[in-house]
C-alpha cells in the first residue's frame, strides 16, 4: 500500500501536468485565430471555448464556476456568441486546435495520451460530481473518437474536477474571486496586482477586493500578511489533499507512468506558453519559489 503521503505527493507532482496539458492552449496562435473567425476576438474565444459544457445554464453559472475570471469578460463572451456563432462551434475549433498544436509543438505527448484514454475515462466516471458543477458539465459533452483528443479530455475533466475542488475550499474561506487572487499573486511572487489584473479584474474591483483583505487582517495596505501567504498555502495544500483521489483510482504504477511520460512533452508546452502569451502565464504548472515577506 502507498503512504497517504505518497499520494499528496503524487497529486501535486501530476497537477502540474494535467494542467499544462490543457492550459497551453488557452493562448495558442491555431486557437486564437480559429475563435477570431468565429468572432470571438482575444480572450473572448478562450471564455467560450472552456466554458461550452456549462453555457447552457447561462453566464451567471458560468461565472460562479469560473471563480476569478472577469464577470464582465464572461458576460460579453455571451453577447459575442449569440451574436456570431454557437458554443459547440467554439468547441470544435478549439478541438482543432489542440489536435494541430500538440502535433507541431509536443509530438511526444500523442502516444500517452492516445494510451491513457481508455484507463483514465473510468476513473473520471467515478470522482464525485456534490459540490463540482463545472467538472460534472464537461461528463455531457461527446467524448471524441480520436484517440489523442479523447484522452486530452480525459485529462480536462481530471483539470477541471480539481479546480471545482479548489474553489470549494476558496468558498469555505470566505474570499472573493479577486480576492483570492490577490492572495496568489503575493503566494507566487509576482509583481503586484499582476495576477488578477492578467484575469480582467478592474480598479474598482481590485480595490475592493484590497479592501475585504485588509478587514480580515490578510493584508496591511496593498502588501498580502504573512498571514495572507499562509492562508494561500493552506488552499493550496488542501487542494493537493483532496485530489489525490483520481490518482488512487487510476493506480500507484498508471500514475508514475503519467508523470514519467507527460513531464518531458508538458516543459515543451510550457515553452510554447512562455512564447505565445509570457513566463508569469499558467503559475499552476510552474515550480513555485518560495516567497519570504518580511
């Protein structure tokens, strides 16, 4: 049997590459353009693209699931596509484009993918959906015939179930989208206000956000409290805790041959990251420095 620590472990090690997986092609140049001509300008396409399981409860849900993406961004994203295309047209663009991009940027990745379908879809048909909207959405949607793309969705439903998860824990806190973001970007470093800015958070938004941690002790000014980082840790921690479930389920050899295959091909796609959007762009999949505040 493996030590329950051996399965945090392995949860945090593996989320950086599910993440990368699926991540790199928010900013993909293949999607970006494929979204433009469906009218879909920036990063509206990106908006309609992963929020197409869900779109059909409106943009309210959507942006409950989303967590800290900009409301106002959500609710044009919506406009745009009524008035230009549908969902399922931005879904199947996005498809393309990740079929396309994975084939010219991360070769390497195909064959594991089109290997882990199979043993991953089982999996992703028993994590628990109580509490995880977004994640359960995305179970309606068609799983492709492609071997690649079948098991790319595999691992979106995986990218998705843990941020449901992640959310939940942010909730429980009592913090904001903007909030919490706030939060990771001192957690990560950055320089300030970087991270929900990136996200379309407005002044207003920002300050008010600023506002709500100061009242509860979380900053001092617009600096994050060591309190503030610790409390950015703690989410972080439990979320690797409570996702260690997929891992469990698919097995203790399957999860090892998963980091062991898709690290290599993921730093290819986090390169690509690096180039078609910027080096502060997907913190998920990226080794955190430790940040001390004085």
């Amino acid at each position: 049997m493996v030590n329950p620590d051996a399965w945090f472990d392995t949860a945090r090690r593996n989320a950086r590459s599910v993440q990368t997986t699926i991540g790199w092609v928010f900013w993909d140049p293949g999607a970006v353009t494929r979204y433009s001509e469906l009218g879909l300008p920036g990063p509206f396409g990106y908006i309609a693209a992963r929020c197409a399981p869900l779109a059909p409860a409106g943009p309210d849900s959507v942006i409950a699931a989303f967590g800290s993406i900009s409301p106002l961004a959500i609710r044009l994203a919506f406009e745009l596509v009524a008035a230009n295309t549908t969902f399922d047209a931005v879904w199947r663009a996005r498809d393309e484009a990740v079929a396309e991009g994975l084939a010219e940027h991360a070769s390497g990745i195909l064959a594991p993918l089109s290997a882990l379908g199979p043993s991953l879809w089982p999996v992703v048909e028993q994590l628990p959906t109580v509490g995880r909207v977004f994640f359960a959405a995305h179970l309606r949607m068609p799983r492709p015939d492609d071997p690649v793309l079948s098991g790319w969705h595999a691992v979106n439903c995986l990218r998705e179930w843990r941020g449901d998860t992640h959310w939940a824990l942010v909730a429980a806190q009592g913090l904001t989208g903007v909030e919490v973001s706030i939060l990771h970007n001192a957690w990560l470093g950055y320089e300030p206000d970087w991270l929900p800015t990136s996200r379309g958070t407005g002044p207003d938004e920002l300050a008010e956000g600023w506002r709500g941690l100061n009242q509860n002790g979380l900053a001092e000014g617009r600096t994050v409290t060591r309190e503030g980082v610790a409390l950015r840790q703690y989410l972080e921690d439990e979320t690797d805790r409570l996702t260690t479930l997929p891992w469990r389920l698919l097995g203790e050899d399957a999860s090892r041959r998963f980091a062991a295959e898709f690290e290599t091909p993921c730093a290819l796609l986090l390169a690509r990251v690096d180039l078609t959007a910027g080096p502060n762009y997907q913190p998920a999949s990226r080794i955190r420095d430790v940040v001390d505040l004085v």
